[in-house]
C-alpha cells in the first residue's frame, strides 16, 4: 500500500514562490505517473501538472511558464515549483500517483495566495 504525504503549502503574497513536496511511502511500482491536482473552493479538482516515470512532463494552461514538476526517483518524492503566484492559484493542492491501474491520493495541502 502506497501513502503520500504532501508539505510545502502556506500563505504568499501574490508574485511569490512556493515549493511543495509529495513523500511516497511504500513500493512504487517502476512504471508510475505523479501528478498534482488542486480544488478551489467550489470548483472541481483538476490537474495542475503530472510527470511520468522517464520524466516526461504536462501542465495546465493555466500554469504553463510559471510551475515547474519534478521528481527524484530515489527519495520517492514529486515536487512542484510555483512562482509567480497569482490569487486564482489559491487551492488545496493534491499528490496523485498511478501506477498498475491504482490511483493513490495524499490528504492535501492548503495554498492561499494574497493579493
């Protein structure tokens, strides 16, 4: 059984950065895709950015240019870079992975955006 614990999230001023984290705890299965998804209040959750196993990458329109997606094999973990932070990015933030037909989700991490 997989379990994700996300971290990284917090309040910022719009423009600023955040950097959040995404552990893996468990056997991941070589082949994986590791994503992020966030929910704004009263919206519906959707994909911010997902990475696969050999490193490929999409974004969201929405965050193109400004987050970043990456992961480091060997300490199980996926991040994401945001800068430049606007308002509209305020949501709780999600850790995805699927891998052999699972889908596996962290308990979220809040990021609220100033302006």
């Amino acid at each position: 059984q997989l379990q994700l614990v996300e971290s990284g999230g917090g309040l910022v001023q719009a423009g600023g950065s955040l950097r959040l984290s995404c552990v893996a705890s468990g056997s991941i299965p070589r082949t994986n895709v590791m994503n992020w998804y966030r929910q704004a209040p009263g919206k519906e959750r959707e994909l911010v950015a997902r990475i696969t196993s050999g490193g490929n990458t999409n974004y969201a329109d929405s965050v193109k240019g400004r987050f970043t997606i990456s992961r480091d094999n060997a300490k199980n973990t996926v991040y994401l870079q945001m800068n430049s932070l606007k308002p509209e990015d305020t949501a709780v933030y999600y850790c995805r992975v699927f891998a052999l037909a699972k889908d596996y989700w962290g308990q979220g991490t809040q990021v609220t955006v100033s302006s």
